[in-house]
C-alpha cells in the first residue's frame, strides 16, 4: 500500500529536479522573462521555451506514473530523466 505523504515527497522532489534541471542550462527567472518577451534572438527564444516545455513534459510525465505507483518503492523508482539541451541556448 502507498503512503500519500510518500506520494508528495516524491511529487515535490520531482518538481524540484524539472526546476533544478531548467536553472542549470543557465535559464533562470531572467532569461525565461526575456524569452516571453521576445528580447532575444528568435532561435534562442525558442530554444528555451522548448527546453522549458520539454522539462514540463517529462515532468508530468513522471508524476503520472507516481500517482500510479502501486507501492512507496514503486514511487521512488520513478526518475525524472532531464531532456537533452538544446543548440542556440
């Protein structure tokens, strides 16, 4: 049987990895606000919505299969696996 409290640690660790991940390309609160806003060249706005959109996509894809975890072990085995990062970022 899985814990629900098990299920929210490995929910926010998970969260924290797709963040973590995202800020370690160099794309931080700044540069994402500068992609929004188009300050950029065009290729490296869409290299970091992409990187950022990829991130979310493994992200759920992830918290998907711990909700549909069966157990606590069958939770942690759940891995967020980075997206490669793209050129022109």
């Amino acid at each position: 049987m899985i814990d629900q409290n098990h299920i929210e640690r490995c929910i926010d660790e998970l969260r924290e990895a797709s963040t973590s991940a995202i800020r370690w390309t160099g794309i931080d609160t700044i540069a994402q606000q500068n992609a929004a806003f188009g300050i950029y060249s065009l290729e490296r706005c869409e290299a970091i919505k992409s990187y950022i959109a990829a991130c979310r996509n493994e992200y759920l894809r992830c918290k998907a299969l711990i909700l549909a975890a069966q157990t606590n072990d069958d939770a942690d085995a759940v891995q967020f696996v980075p997206p490669p990062v793209p050129e022109g970022l």
